[in-house]
C-alpha cells in the first residue's frame, strides 16, 4: 500500500538514499535534516510513517519521537540506530517506536520494517471498524429495546382501552335490550346512543394505533380552510349536541387555502374534539358546558382553536399530556391521542398551544402554515419518522 513517509536524518547522502529506495516501493517521501523541520513538516501533511535517525544534532530521534506520539499517538515511527546504540534503541522502543533498523541501512530490511508497519496499521482500522460495528449493533440492540418495551406498554394500554370499551358497549346494549323488552323508546334511544359513541371511539382508537404503529407519509394537497373546518363543524357539533353540550363554530371564510392532508389533519384535530368532549362529560361542576371552534388565518399559518369549559388540567398535568400513552382517564384513555396529534402537526409543520386552568376548562390552539415548502414538508418527514411497531 503506497503510504507517505517522513524521512529524518541530518545526513543528506543517507536522506537521498532512503527517500529514492522508498519512492521506489511506491511510496510518497517527505524529507526533513532536523527535528523542528520534521515537526512542522508532520503538522502540516500528518503522514502516517516517520522514519527517524535517533543521533541529530539539536532535537534528537528520542524527542522527536515522543513529540510525534504527543502529537498523534497512532503515528508509526521506525528508528535508524547506529552499531551498538542498543541502549537507545531499547528507550525508543520504550517510548513506543514501532521498531528500530541499524546503519548501514539496509534495504531489504526497512521494506521488512515497512511491512510490518503497513500491517499494525491495517490490524488497528480493522479493529476500528470492528468498534464502530459493535458500537452500532449495542445502538440498534437498545433501540430494538425501547421500541419493545413501548410495543408492551402499548399493548397493556390498549387492552386497558378495549376493556374499557367493552364495558361501555354492554352497558349500551343492556339499555338496547331493556329498551326493547319495555318497548321503552327513551332507554332505547340512549343505549344506542351509548353504542354508537362506544363505537366511534373504537374507530377513533384504530386509527391512532394505525397511525403510530407505521410511519405516515403526508399526502399534501391545497385545501379550503373555509370548506375544511365547515366540514370538521358539522361532522363534530352534531355528535357533541347529541350529548347535550353547547357548540359553537367561527369559521372565518375568507380565510383562503393552506397545504395541508386533510384526513390527517381531521385525525388530529379530532383527538382534540374528543378530548374537550371528555373533559366537559366530565365536570360536575357546572350546569352548562360549551365547546368553541375557531378557524382563521394569523399572519403566515391557519389556527384551528378548540376551546371548552370542562374540567380543565392542572400545569403537572399540562407538562405530560403529549407523552405517549399519558392518561387520566383510566380504562377510557389509551394516552395515544395527543401524542399522534402533535406528530401529525409537527409533520405539517405547525405547533400546538395549550392553555388550562382547572376546573375552568382548556384551549388548544394548532397553528399549521399556510405555505410548507416541498423541502421542508421532507425534512420534517425524515426528523419525524415514527417507529414501526406492529
Ligand atoms: N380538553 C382537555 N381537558 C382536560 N384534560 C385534557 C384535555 N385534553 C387532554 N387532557 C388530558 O390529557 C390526557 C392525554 O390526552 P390524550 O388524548 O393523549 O389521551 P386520552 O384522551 O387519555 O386517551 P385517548 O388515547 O383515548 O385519546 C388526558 O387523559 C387528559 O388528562
Ligand atoms: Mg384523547
């Protein structure tokens, strides 16, 4: 392997000598007559190999020596010794010389000298690599065991969720039942009711499993801000009447177009509804319950608000509720559903605000630019890569 070397010796006949064997090998030849040249010479082109004469005038082979392994304590460093130096030998050897040759110098002994240098150097990226490699595979390893421990924690929490579900779904259908037999339409109408809720929060919980369990490609597209949120209005305040909680829609509409993938962006703005949805049907408290959505333009992004007066969050609840799997609500929450909204908010690029007092009630505030450039829609896919866990 053609390497370069560093050639040091006062004596120009043995510098010439040295470096034309050398070049002949093949190899790329620097020549220095004394140790400060050498020095510099070595800082400024780091070659990999010196070979030194250990008796200069000025710094000698030994200081030099121990300066180049300062400098780099991987440079190989082959010593030039004179008849019956063996004392220096042996101290340079001790300072970590890779190995000595003796004058006159001959050459079929330095290209030993050489290639049992060109091995250690081979041997130590071999073993670099080998690291590197073992390094990578401990990443991976503990990767691969977050990722698990979050699939077992996934899974208790969904089968918490789907308990949950279950025992909403047979109180429905007891209702249904006993609707039925009393021919009574009022307990039949609310144990449908409780069906199709139970139901549409099976859908919900889905399609949040579904999102986080496989990395989501954005299918962007120019959409009506106006036409979207009417959408979300009339999909979201006919389920949140049903439940006897007042709604009210501010849709601004000139509001224009923004670059957004709607059926996303619904998902994650439904975590919200459901949520406010929750905390209202939780409050005792009050007699009257109320959730607000806003749509308009502020400045360069859209801001969708969702706004209710239920039981509101206290600020150590406030500081978790973005944790995967972080809920309050015991077996009807599976915590998935504003982890998966900021993900998908963070993916179009926008922020989520969140303000709460408790017992008063919350407001979300999403904030999606009007305008994502292509590359930044694609760096921000790439940052947000979700695990693959199913
Ligand atoms: N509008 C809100 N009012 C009060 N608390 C809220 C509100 N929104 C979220 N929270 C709190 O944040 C927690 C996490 O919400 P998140 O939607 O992630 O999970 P979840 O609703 O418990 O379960 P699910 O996965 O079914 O949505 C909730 O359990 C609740 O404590
Ligand atoms: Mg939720």
């Amino acid at each position: 392997m053609k390497r370069q070397i560093l050639i040091v010796d006062d004596e120009k006949d043995i510098r010439d000598v040295l470096a034309m064997a050398l070049a002949d090998m093949g190899h790329d030849v620097l020549t220095a007559g004394e140790g400060e040249q050498a020095l510099r010479l070595f800082r400024e082109a780091s070659p990999p190999i010196v070979v030194t004469d250990i008796k200069m005038p000025g710094m000698d082979g030994i200081d030099l020596l121990q300066k180049l392994k300062q400098e780099n304590p991987e440079t190989e460093v082959i010593m030039i010794t004179g008849h019956g130096d063996l004392d220096l030998a042996i101290r340079s050897l001790k300072c970590e010389a890779t190995d000595f040759i003796t004058k006159p110098i001959n050459i079929d002994v330095l290209e030993i000298a050489l290639r049992r240098v060109e091995e250690r150097i081979v041997t130590r990226r071999q073993l670099r690599e080998y690291t590197e490699h073992l390094e990578q595979l401990i990443r991976e390893k503990s990767e691969l065991q977050s990722r698990l421990s979050s699939l077992g924690l996934m899974i208790g929490s969904i089968s918490h969720g789907i308990k949950g579900l279950l025992t909403g779904l047979d109180g429905g259908i007891y209702l249904v039942d006993s609707g039925l037999s009393k021919k009574d339409p009022r307990t039949l109408a609310e144990g449908w009711g409780a069906v199709k809720l139970t139901i549409s929060r099976i859908r919900k919980m889905m399609l949040d499993i579904l999102y986080y369990a496989k990395e989501r490609e954005l299918k962007t597209e120019r959409v009506d801000v106006a036409r979207f949120a009417g959408q979300l209005a009339t999909l979201f305040g006919k389920r949140i009447q049903e439940l006897h909680i007042e709604f009210v829609s501010e849709v601004d509409p000139l509001a224009g177009e923004f670059e957004a993938d709607p059926t996303y962006l619904q998902a994650a703005l439904a975590n919200i509804f459901d949520n406010a949805v929750d905390a209202c049907l939780k409050d005792d408290s009050k007699m009257d319950h109320r959730i607000v959505f806003n749509a308009h333009r502020a400045a360069d992004d859209i801001t969708f608000e969702i706004i209710d007066n239920g039981v509101g969050m206290d600020s150590e609840t406030q500081k978790k509720i973005f944790t995967l799997f972080f809920s309050s609500k015991g077996a009807e929450g599976t915590g998935l559903g504003l982890f998966v909204t900021q993900k998908i908010v963070e993916q179009h690029g926008g922020r989520i605000k969140v303000r709460s007092v408790i017992g008063h009630g919350s407001v979300f505030r999403v904030l999606i630019p009007q305008r994502a450039t292509a590359e930044a829609h694609h760096n921000r896919n790439a940052e947000h890569r979700l695990p693959v866990l199913l």
